[in-house]
C-alpha cells in the first residue's frame, strides 16, 4: 500500500481543485514541485509520458542547451535523455522538417 507523507494536504480545497487538473507527467511533476521538498532519492521511480519527453526535448534542440545542463535543470539523468533522444530521433527531425 502506498503511504502518504502529507495526507492532510488533500483536504485543502486548492489542492483538489488543482489534483482534477493532472493530465500529464509534467503536471504532475510541476504540481509536486509545488508542495513538496524535491529530493534525489527517488529519481529512480519518475516515469515520464511520451508527450512529456518529447516536449523537453523540443525545449533543449530549441534553446540550444546541453544534455548535462538539461540533467541538472530536470534532475534526469544524463544517460536517460540520451536514450530518449536515440528513441524520438526520427521524430523529432520530421518536427523540426515540418516547422513545428
């Protein structure tokens, strides 16, 4: 069974408002962010959705930023992006092709 750390936390009326709003990973993990202290040990168990990785991986080919900077700003590792990018490569050159 799953604990909860803070569950009074859910009886806030601001906080269910903005639970029913979680659609994505990046919801998620922004709204986590929010409320909790962000620790490293438990990157392990972060999972990500395909809409979520090629976002910032969009982000990073746009501004130009490096895989270790994008690792220290996400707290992802740095072998993870690297296979997200050998995972979406195809795509993310037909996004760039169509103007996207």
């Amino acid at each position: 069974m799953l604990k909860m750390e803070y569950p009074e936390k859910l009886k806030d009326p601001k906080i269910k408002e903005l639970l029913e709003k979680l659609n994505t990973s990046e919801d998620v993990l922004k709204f986590n962010e929010k409320l909790f202290k962000q620790s490293r040990e438990n990157q392990k168990l972060k999972t990500y959705d395909r809409q979520t990785m090629l976002k910032l991986l969009q982000y990073q080919k746009k501004h130009g930023h490096s895989t270790s900077y994008m690792s220290r700003k996400y707290k992802i590792s740095r072998t993870t992006l690297s296979k997200w990018k050998l995972m979406f490569e195809e795509e993310l050159d037909t996004m760039k092709s169509a103007g996207k």
